[in-house]
C-alpha cells in the first residue's frame, strides 16, 4: 500500500498559531499605530480648508483623454478658485490633478499610501503625508473637501464612490457635489443604480440617486464648487474629537 503523505512539506511551512497573550498585544499595538496615523491625517488635511479631491485610476496614462482633462481641471480649479487639489497621491488620474495644481502654482496635495513594491509620491505636490493603511487614507480624503470629482477608475475608485456616496446619504459627512467625469464609464452603473437598486428592489430612495451626477462640462464643475459654503466646522471638530478619545 502507497503512504498518503498528503501536504506534509506545505504544512511544515505554516506559522505556529499565536497565543491568546500574543495576538492581544499585536492587535493592541496595530491599534495604536492607526489610532496615531489617522489623527495625523486629520489633523493634515485640515490644514486646507477648501479644497477639492480628484479620485481615479492610477493606470491613466499622460496622453490620454482623462489624464488631459483631470490635469485641466485641476488647474482652473488652483487658478480661479484658489482652492487645494487634493488626491491620493500616486500615478494616473491622482498625478493629472496634482499636476494641473501644481503648474498652476496652486496648492497641491496628496496622501500616498506606503506600498512596498511602488514608489511613494507623483512628484507634483507641494504637500504630502505618507500613511500605511488604504482606509486611513480613504478617510482623509473623504472627509476633506467642497466637492468630489471622479474619473474612470477600478476597484478602489468604485469602492471610494460607494462609501461617499453612504457617507452623504446617511448624513455622516455634509453633501456636497460628487461630480462623475467620462459619461461612456459612468452610465452603466448608473442605470443599474436607478433600474435595479431603485426601480425595481427599492434599496435606496429616490432622492439618493440625485446625490451624484454625471459632469457636463469643466464649467458647469467649477460654478457648482464656486457656490458650495465653505464649512470647515465638522473637520475639526472630528480632529477634536479623536484628540479627545485619544
């Protein structure tokens, strides 16, 4: 009869299971270094009370039409509005609008996420912040900003637009304009959104498709953002309140 040795060599491999003690102290510890990071992130962000967040694809290519437009924009919102450009920090649609910003002399911001196998910034801030973890970014950058603006991009773009999206409708964060750049991209999901999720299993109200809209033209962007109160207020009273339960 053949030995049925099964995965010993793999099993070999597999870590020890850590102990009650140890896997309390490790949580304890991640805890406290988020707890640290997001602090430092609000209390970064609230450094430019008006300001815009551009999210994409950081696979958009310099030559393509949403590079161009994102980098436009950003430059007549830094140039006619004097509000701060802010993105997530890293290549693609996040390095148009830094770039826009920062050619025209503008405030230009990112918060880059540390990755071990991609550089950190796009090199065309003028202020940045590195954090560790993707929610304590999302967080930042969702909680910042007098509108939205949101090109074509992947996973981490559509879950950005799903959670501020919640955040607004659920009255977590004030509403402002969520401005959505490339119809061709946008369209499908939002017919899905009214005839699926609305029309036909009645999962979120009328009213909370109008919380987005799909962007006409840089124009009709800039007029809307011209028109949003500056309101700071519930930044930092949010800064206060982590320094307080910290």
């Amino acid at each position: 009869m053949q030995e049925v040795r099964g995965n010993t060599q793999e099993s070999e491999h597999l870590p020890e299971p850590m102990s009650k003690e140890v896997m309390t102290e490790q949580i304890k510890s991640r805890v406290s270094r988020i707890d640290r990071e997001l602090l430092s992130a609000f209390e970064f962000i609230t450094s430019f009370p008006r300001s815009v967040t551009f999210f994409g694809s950081s696979r958009c290519t310099e030559g393509s039409e949403h590079y161009a437009e994102a980098r436009r924009l950003a430059k007549r919102i830094a140039l006619e509005l004097r509000y701060t450009v802010l993105t997530g920090g890293s290549t693609g649609i996040m390095e148009a609008a830094n770039r826009g910003a920062f050619e025209a002399s503008g405030e230009s911001v990112g918060i880059n996420i540390k990755l071990p196998r991609r550089q950190g910034g796009n090199g065309y801030t003028t202020a940045s912040i590195d954090v560790s973890y993707f929610f304590v970014r999302k967080l930042a950058l969702l909680y910042a900003a007098e509108a939205y603006i949101l090109f074509p991009g992947g996973f981490g773009t559509l879950d950005e637009f799903f959670e501020l999206v919640t955040l607004m409708q659920t009255r977590k964060i004030r509403r402002v304009p969520i401005f959505l750049v490339g119809k061709d991209y946008w369209q499908p999901l939002l017919r899905f959104l009214r005839e699926d999720v609305y029309e036909i299993h009645k999962a979120v109200e009328k009213s909370d498709l109008a919380l987005y809209k799909i962007a006409e033209s840089d124009d009709d962007i800039i007029e809307a953002i011209r028109r949003v109160p500056v309101h700071d207020g519930m930044r930092h009273r949010r800064v206060k309140e982590l320094k307080t339960t910290s």
